[in-house]
C-alpha cells in the first residue's frame, strides 16, 4: 500500500486550487481511493494510478507524488516534486 497526494501547479478549472488538492492510497492490488482536499470535498475510487493521472493530470500541471523514502512524483523529469 502507497500513500500518495495530488500536487495541482496551476489550475485550468478554478475549482480545485493549486498546491496539495487531494491525498489518496494505492492498495496492493493497484486500486486507488482518491479524497479531495476542498471546499466540497469527496472521494472517489480508482482502477489505477494511471486512471487518475489521466483524468486529473490536466496535461502536466498535477503531480502525483508518493509519500516515504525512495518514492517520486509522477513525472521523473520534476525531481523537486519528489518526496521523501
């Protein structure tokens, strides 16, 4: 299981905001729940990771980034967004 949050670097919608929108969990099995971090907050669940870096990418300007040593953001060639 990987812990992981949305980090939103603009947004195109204005509804969600920027910085950490969203936290969510990757179980073993690859299925993903997703709580959004805002005024009207849910949570959804996910097939995969990639389900939702396609659906909530919004073309580069969302990184996932994992929690824990070792872990990166989505997008390797951003080494400031990774954590741990």
């Amino acid at each position: 299981m990987r812990i992981f949050q949305l980090f939103r670097i603009m947004d195109k919608s204005g509804v969600s905001g920027t910085g950490i929108v969203a936290e969510g969990v990757e179980f073993s099995n690859g299925t993903c729940a997703l709580c959004w971090l805002s005024d009207h907050p849910s949570v959804a669940i996910y097939n995969n990771i990639s389900d939702i870096e396609t659906l909530h990418g919004h073309g580069g300007m969302t990184r996932i980034m994992f929690d824990g040593p070792g872990n990166q953001a989505s997008d390797s060639t951003s080494p400031a967004l990774a954590t741990g």
